[in-house]
C-alpha cells in the first residue's frame, strides 16, 4: 500500500510550529492534489494547507485545536484509496514522536535532577486538556501532572498554552521543598518562585468587573488575543516616547492628482498617498540608519536591509502588519505594487506567514480613519513606528517673494514613536523632521 506522509511545512522565518484549527476532509475522504486539507494558526497568520497528494485520508496524527510543531507529520494519506489499520498508524505516530522523545530525555536530566520523564497525559485530572508541545515541554522540564494542574491557563477554556508554561518556567517551578501554602497561592501571584525571589515580584491585580442587565459577553477571537498579548508586551518592554511634527503636503496632493489617472492607464495600478510616505521614510532611514535596529538584551542589532511594515485591516476588523521587504531597492512604481498587493492579500485573507514577517520599522495610516494624529505603539522587536494623520486643507501663512501671506495648504501630522533605551530625543525628532522634509520638498513636476 502507498502512504504519503503530509508534514507540517515552514510557513516562515519565524514559525516553528501551528495550531489546527479545522480539518477540512475527514478520514475516509478523497483528497485531490493542491484541494485545501486542514485549516492551521499560527502566531502570525491563519493559513489553509494544500494537500500534497492524491488519495483517501486515512489517518490524522494531530486533532483539533493541537499544536504541531514544523516538519512534524500530521496526516496520512493512501494512494491506493484503502485503509491503514490501527496497528501501523500507532507505529507510524510512535516514530514521529521517538526522535523528540530521545531528544527530550537528556535535556531532562541536565536541567532537572528530581525531574521525571514519565508521559504526560493528554487530559488531567480537572479534564483539562494538554497540547502535544505543552506535554513535550513538561516532560522535558520535569514538570509533573499536578504542577501542570496549577498553571493558570490564557488559552480557550483556561486551556495551558506554550506561553503559560514558559512564563511559569522562567519565574521558577514549584520545587520539591515548596510549602502546601506556597502551592496553593494562585500563579498569577508567581507562586511558583522561591520564596526570595517571589518578594521581589509584584502582584498583579485584575480588576472586578461587575456586569449590567443587557450586557454582552464577547470572547477575543485568536489573532484579537495575540494582538493584546503583543500590544502588552512592547509597552513593558519599550519605554515609549512620540514626537510630533506637522508637514505641508500640497506638492504631493496636486502631484497626485495630476498624474494618478495616467499612472493608472500606464501601470494598471492606483496610486495612493501610502507609498510617497514608504519611500520618504526610507530616504530619511538611510539618513538615520540607528532607526532601523532591533535590541537584544545589552546589544544593538543595526539590520542592513529596510523592511517597511504597514499596517492593514482584516475583513474581520483586527489589524495586521505585512512587510515591503528591502524597500530601499524599489522605486514609487515597485512601492506602489508591493502596497498594492499586500493590502489586497489582507482584505482577502491571503497573507502568508512571509508576508508578515521581518519588518524592521513599520508605518500606520491612522488619517484613513479620519484621525489628525495618533500615539502608535511600537512593533516590536522594532524600535520605532511612525503614524500619519489625515491630510486636511487649512489656512496656513507662506512665504512669498512679495512677503508673508496666507493660503489654503494641505497639511498633516506625523507622529513618531520611539523606544527611548535606544533612541534620544534628538534622533527621534530629527527623524521625523526629516520625513517632513521629504515630503514638503516633493517634485511637483517629477516624472514616473
């Protein structure tokens, strides 16, 4: 009999693993070459998976809601249209997990003396459920059903996620002299350190929220919770500092109405005001290349190339940041297809894990909402994010060979948000100042 293999495949620089979200054929089914067979999350993008192969599904390694890791079998599929029976799927599971398994076990020795590597089962005793990666962790960590038990859990159904459990590694498992008193303080209050270290940690409170006749519940979907969880994490991470400047944008506005019909007929493409800020941004970074680093503990990592995220909205009405990957190599036209393309895979849900990843600064259109200026937080690991207000006719003073006068001008704001461990004021603000520049000293009779 041919059985096919179907792995979980690299989705991007950064995932290493998934979530199955929904099973798009059941066991017994055909499945044609490409037809979409499962459904998976990453921490970046929802993605369908193409079956690589024609045939019956006739065995799923991974169920629902499970986490995968990349390279990890998930499905079985027989070219023969027949079934396998239950003894060689079971040997087929087993020797996809032996290697992690053999993996795991000197890792536990080295890093935990008491630890055990008894299995982890897949439901405690509270019924709650375990992921394969959580199971795989534990196991390795040493960490016991009970001490899984005590975990508070962030997923759905106060289920124990990758992050909860590395969160309570980091802030120091229960130990075989911990007290029954320190065991039963809730996780929240990390409990689980010893107790020196534990003084040294403040409690978090979470405030009561009473609830009204008439109010609603709304759970967070997925991407809504990572968004929090990310959103969260850059403000206690970056000391967040914004500099404010305004720019005159009436060369830009007349620009682009004199030649967006044109550039339309010629490029096929509408030109909108995004990629005149991408590529202003892009002049000034390369004026100001300690805007485009990241930072890594005490190390500065000053990246080479200029990859601009821009922030987009979902049809379901989060927001999602795909990237320009070096926009310091494209022109206006490249720009405007890269920005062009990105937001109609966003609108369509057809971004890929790549096309989100690797930013190294990112810009937010935050006039499309009809906003003046914005205080945007930065995307981290980046250090800097820049968000463009409204373009709005005012009457403003100019300058004249003739004197001073007043005329209507289309102006907008800028605002620049930056990590202050790294970026001063004055690089900061210089920055910014510089992109206005740019922007106020358009060539009102540039060519495409």
């Amino acid at each position: 009999m041919a059985e096919i293999e179907i792995r979980l495949p690299k989705m991007g620089e950064s995932v290493t693993e998934a979530t199955i979200t929904n099973w798009l054929k059941n066991v017994g089914e055909t499945v044609d070459m490409d037809e979409p067979l499962v459904e998976v999350a990453t921490d970046k993008v929802d993605n369908e998976l193409p079956s690589e192969a024609q045939g019956v599904l006739v065995k799923k390694l991974f169920e629902k809601d499970e986490v995968a890791q990349v390279g990890d079998v998930i499905a079985i599929i027989s070219t023969d249209g027949e079934s396998t029976t239950a003894a060689p799927a079971a040997e087929v599971a087993s020797s996809t997990n032996a290697p992690a398994a053999k993996a795991i076990t000197p890792s536990t020795s080295a890093t935990n003396g008491n630890a055990t590597t008894a299995e982890v089962e897949k439901s405690g005793p509270s019924g709650r459920f375990y992921s394969p990666l959580v199971r795989s962790i534990a196991k390795q960590e040493g960490i016991s059903m009970d001490a899984l038990e005590t975990i508070d859990g962030s997923g759905e159904n106060n289920r124990v996620t990758k992050k909860d459990i590395l969160n309570y590694l980091e802030n120091g498992p229960v130990s075989a002299t911990t007290t029954a008193t320190e065991t039963q303080v809730p996780a929240v209050s990390n409990a689980n350190t010893p107790a020196p270290a534990a003084s040294t940690q403040p409690v978090k409170a979470t405030p009561s929220i009473s609830m009204n006749e008439g109010d609603e519940i709304i759970e967070m979907d997925r991407m809504r919770k990572l968004i929090a969880e990310h959103m969260v994490m850059s403000v206690q991470t970056s000391p967040h500092v914004t500099s404010y400047v305004e720019a005159d944008v009436t060369n830009i506005v007349m620009w682009r109405n004199k030649v967006k019909d044109a550039f339309f007929k010629n490029e096929g493409e509408k030109i909108t005001f995004t990629p005149i800020f991408i590529e202003a941004i892009v002049k000034a970074i390369k004026d100001f290349p300690m805007i485009n680093i990241s930072v890594s503990g005490t190390n500065i990592i000053k990246r080479k190339d200029i990859n601009i995220g821009m922030a987009a909205a979902l049809p379901s009405g989060n927001l999602i940041v795909p990237v320009i990957k070096k926009a310091d190599n494209l022109n206006l036209v490249g720009l405007t297809k890269q920005v062009n393309d990105l937001a109609k895979k966003a609108r369509n849900n057809k971004l890929s894990s790549d096309d989100i990843s690797g930013g190294t600064y990112t810009v937010t259109n935050v006039g499309t909402f009809g906003n003046v200026m914005g205080t945007p937080i930065i995307n981290q690991p980046q250090v800097a994010i820049m968000a463009v207000g409204a373009i709005r006719k005012i009457p403003a003073v100019i300058e004249t060979p003739q004197g001073d006068a007043i005329a209507i001008r289309h102006k907008m704001f800028l605002s620049h948000s930056y990590d202050h461990r790294v970026v001063d004021g004055a690089l900061g603000g210089q920055f910014v100042r510089r992109v206005a520049d740019y922007l106020e000293q358009f060539d009102i009779n540039r060519e495409i």
